[in-house]
C-alpha cells in the first residue's frame, strides 16, 4: 500500500546484467543493475473474484524488467527508468508505478553505497464526465448538486479536474410509454486528467452520486445527480473500449445534445474528434441537435473550472 492508502504490488530487487552508460566501456562490458518496481493499482477487484485477470503478474513484470536490463543500451538510467516505468503502463490494469534503477558498479571513482534513479510515471488518462440532475439533494437544488459533485470531482485521488463546462438546460428524456412530467435537467461536462483505472473512477462516481442522494428506482426517472463516464483515453492513444463490464465511450453518448453540447463547450478538440471518430465507426454524423438553453451560472465555488481544456500530446515520444 502506498503512503497515501492506495493498493500496490511490489516487486523489489530484479537484478540482470546489461551494457547502459555514457562510457566506452560501459557498452562494451556488461555491469550489474537492480531494478525495483512498485506498481498502483485498485486491488479490490482481485481480492473479491481471487482472478489474475483482475490484478498484474509479478511473473510478467520481473520478466519485461529483465528484458529492458539486458537489451538495447541506452546511456542514461533515468532513460532505463522511463521505459521500464512505460513497459509497467502498459498494462491496463497499473494506473501508476514508480521505478528505481540501482547502478552498484557505476563509475563513480570513490568509495560508495549505491547510484540509483527513481521515477514516477501515471497513466495520465483524460477522462470526460457528464453531470446532470432535476431533483434538489442534500446539497441543494440542482445547481447546487452539480457544483457539489463537481467539487467533489477536484477531491478525487491522483485525479487533477482540468475544467467543466457552462450549465445547459434539457427537456427530461422519458422511458417509451412514461408520460409522468419531469423537471428539467441541468447538465454540465466535466474534463479530468486521472491515473485511476476507468472501473475505479466509475466506482467514485457512483459513490458521489450516492452521497447527493442519488435513488435508482426506475429507468429514466427523476434524480439529484446523474454521473456518467463518457470516454475515457491518453494523450495521442486509442480510446479505451472497455473495461470489464464498462463499455467506452458510454453507449449512446453520440446521440445526447445534453452531452455533446457541453463537451463541446469544455473540451472542444475531444468533442470533435468523438464526433469523427463516431462517424467513421457508424458512417453517419453525429446528430446536430438544437441548441440548449443556457443554464444558470455555477455558483462562486466552481466558476474557477469554467474554462476550454486544451489537449497535449504528454512528454516523450513512444519507447
């Protein structure tokens, strides 16, 4: 478990030998390197379903560090490091990992204990949540439950929330055949850079949702706060298509101005591409539905999180 109570596996003391060093003689002849990985992770999932699918193989970490130790040189071990740190990322379930390489042969020229680099590295992953509600909850109103939730969004561990859209207003969508009226919904966007895997921050949002007095009674009924896991990716990668039972991007998302709209008004590059993406995979466009009415504005809490995300490519370029 790391310092700040999060789940981990570690896997301490991969030795190997390998030819890493700025020196001529550093390539030519191999040294020793000890590597220690300690890996972030959610492991309640593993810890229900006793599967190995639900956690990392120790087995497949030791093996991909051995294979990064005795390969390619390179003349720096924060380099080492770095793409030790990328192979662990690699795999889905590591929302984050921090590596030191240890160097005991290195050319120091005196007496010393040990050389060695630490780095971490998170999965950095933009995630895009849709916020909405008709009904008042323990916070307030609607807007005052969607700002709650969006606070409680910023308070999110190793999450950094990096926007959220105006409020919007929509018509209540009903169940075929439920002709009960609803309130109108607010609704917003929330942009946020996350290590969490998708099934961990999903499992959040349904605690928040909870704790604004969120009921599950019926199909399209009425709510105080509806949390919804839009999409969720890296910078210059794929999408996540799934994640267990979690299908991505949310089913549907296309083809809800109530989402599409706000996206567009927080992060208008990823709202974009979406719509690309959709009309490649579907080969129509995504529906341009008419435009919302403006909501009310955020209360003073979260007006500082009304701005336009920009997307970045993150540092580095592929291992």
């Amino acid at each position: 478990m790391t310092a700040d109570g999060r789940d981990s596996i570690l896997v301490r003391g991969v030795s190997a030998h390998g030819r890493h060093g700025v020196l001529p003689h550093e390539k030519q002849y191999p040294q020793p390197f000890v590597v220690d990985a300690d890996l972030e992770l959610d492991l309640r999932w593993a810890g229900a379903t006793d599967a190995l699918a639900d956690s990392v193989s120790y087995a497949v970490v030791a093996e991909q560090i051995r294979a990064r130790l005795t390969g390619a040189s390179v003349d720096l071990i924060e380099r080492l490091a770095d793409l030790i740190a990328r192979d662990c990322l690699a795999q889905e379930l590591v929302e984050a990992v921090t590596v030191t390489v240890h160097k005991p042969a290195a050319p120091v020229g005196l007496e010393f204990g040990d050389v060695a680099v630490r780095v971490r590295r998170g999965q950095a992953r933009l995630a895009v949540v849709a916020l909405g509600g008709n009904l008042p909850g323990p916070a307030g109103g609607p807007k005052h439950t969607l700002a709650s939730a969006a606070l409680d969004l910023s308070a999110l561990p190793a999450s950094e929330l990096l926007g959220v859209s105006p409020l919007v207003r929509s018509a209540a969508m009903t169940a075929p055949g439920d002709d009960e009226p609803q309130p109108d919904y607010l609704n917003a966007v929330a942009v946020l850079r996350t290590d969490l895997h998708p099934r961990t921050l999903l499992a959040h949002l349904h605690r928040i949702e909870a704790d604004h007095g969120r009921v599950r009674e019926r199909s399209w009924g009425p709510r105080t706060l509806d949390l919804d896991l839009i999409d969720v990716r890296a910078l210059g990668a794929p999408r996540l298509e799934s994640a267990g039972a979690l299908r991505l991007p949310h089913p549907g998302a296309g083809e809800r101005d109530f989402v599409l709209q706000p996206w567009a008004g927080v992060d208008p590059a990823g709202a974009a591409q979406f719509r690309a993406e959709l009309a490649g995979e579907q080969g129509v466009e995504a529906p341009t539905a008419p435009a919302l009415a403006d909501g009310p504005p955020w209360p003073r809490a979260v007006r500082r999180w009304v701005r336009v995300v920009a997307r970045e490519r993150a540092p580095g370029g592929a291992p």
